[in-house]
C-alpha cells in the first residue's frame, strides 16, 4: 500500500458480534476518518463489510469463517493469508499487520462478543496488553481500545486516563494484579489511591457524575466506559 508510511491509526473488525440493529454505528466507524486510517478486516470480520456493501484495506486470517464466494468478491483487496493451523488468532494477527505498517493508535470491534464465547472475549481483551508491548514508541492505555455501540475498554497500566461522557455513564475498573490502587474524580463514588484486589466487585459500575471522570491507577487494570 502505497500510503502504509503515512497511516498511524487502525481499525481492526474481528469475527465478532454486530448487531444488525446498530449496522449504522458500524458503518459510520468504518466511512468516518477513512483517510489516514488502515481498515482491517479478521478473516469473519470481512462479512461485516459485505453485509454492509463497503471494503476494508486489508484482510488478514486463514479465512476458515468467510464464504468463499464472499472472499471472492474482495480479490482486488490486499490479503494476508495464513494457514489454518497457526500459534495466534486472526485477531493477534491483524493486530500484527497493523504495527508493522507503524499504526500507534488501534481500535478493536468486535471483540466484545455478546454471544457468551468467553474464551475469546477474554483473548480478545488481553489482545490490548499484548499491542501496547508491541507498539515501538510510547504507549498509553488509548493507544489500543476495545470498541463497541456500548462501550469503550482500556488496559490501564501504571498511568492516568480521563474519560470523557456524560451523567449517569458507567464505569468499572478491573484489577489485573493482586492488588492495585485507584484514584477516580467526576464520578458518584469517588477514590483516593484506594487499594483494591484482584476479584473485588467493589470498583464495578461507578456512575458518572459530571461529563468526565479521571482516573489514575497504580497496577494494571480493564476500564470500561459504557455509555448511557
């Protein structure tokens, strides 16, 4: 691709969920900020994209979860096909592709599955650890984020973050160490380096009080923005 030195942006469509109710949102996602953004489809993602009559940039997997006659049709498309007996998902893998082009911001879709395959989701969700390792420059928890018509998912690792919304929004912090201590303004129960373990419910669904929360956490954390 001609321009891959100039893009530094990413969106990636796994085989995930979209509800055909929210197909706008979708498109939207994909059509909005096109130039200078790389639009990756994840082998299934690529039925996204049919059923809403649109072409990614890139199409990357072993394909076992698209139609053929559906891939057909996006043979003018730059491929990257792999072997249906690989060490990574196609979503790792179209993660990959996006790096080497020198994309330092990434959004996930689709890797919020609403169809309770929990082996993925929490593959998918640890997919932002393992791009932010990857990433050659700096990295913050909005360089990679998990994205759906609901929600946002940040990996927040020793940093701040501030979220921008509106009242009554959610919030939810989950640890990903033994313990890890949080900070969080703007909302209705707020913290001040607060300790919180490792399967604690405790810092789950805090409420937006104002139209930002900022967050500040020492550890590694998930932090979900789910808009009202």
């Amino acid at each position: 691709m001609d321009n891959q030195e100039q893009m530094r942006s990413a969106s990636v469509f796994l085989h995930g969920s979209y509800p055909t109710e929210q197909a706008e949102f979708y498109r939207r996602a994909i059509v909005n900020n096109r130039e200078g953004r790389l639009v990756i489809a994840a082998d299934g993602g690529l039925m996204l994209f049919e059923s809403l009559e649109l072409k990614p940039d890139l199409i990357v997997g072993d394909f076992d979860s698209v139609d053929p006659t559906v891939l057909q049709k996006y043979n003018e498309i730059e491929m990257i096909r792999y072997p249906e007996r690989k060490d990574a998902t196609d979503g790792e893998l179209a993660i990959r592709a996006a790096l080497e082009r020198g994309c330092d911001d990434i959004e996930l879709y689709g890797a919020i599955d609403t169809r309770y395959e929990t082996d993925h989701l929490l593959a998918n969700l640890l997919l932002l650890k393992l791009a932010r390792g990857l990433m050659k420059g700096p990295a913050t928890a909005r360089s990679v984020r998990a994205v759906d018509h609901r929600q946002h998912i940040y990996l927040v690792e020793n940093e701040n973050l501030q979220l921008a919304g509106k009242s009554g929004d959610f919030v939810s912090i989950i640890p990903l160490n033994e313990t890890i201590a949080v900070s969080i303004t703007g909302v209705e129960w707020e913290l001040e380096k607060r300790e919180v373990t490792m399967g604690s419910t405790w810092t789950l669904r805090n409420r937006f009080a104002s139209s930002s929360a900022d967050i500040a956490i020492a550890g590694t954390a998930l932090v979900v923005h789910r808009h009202s």
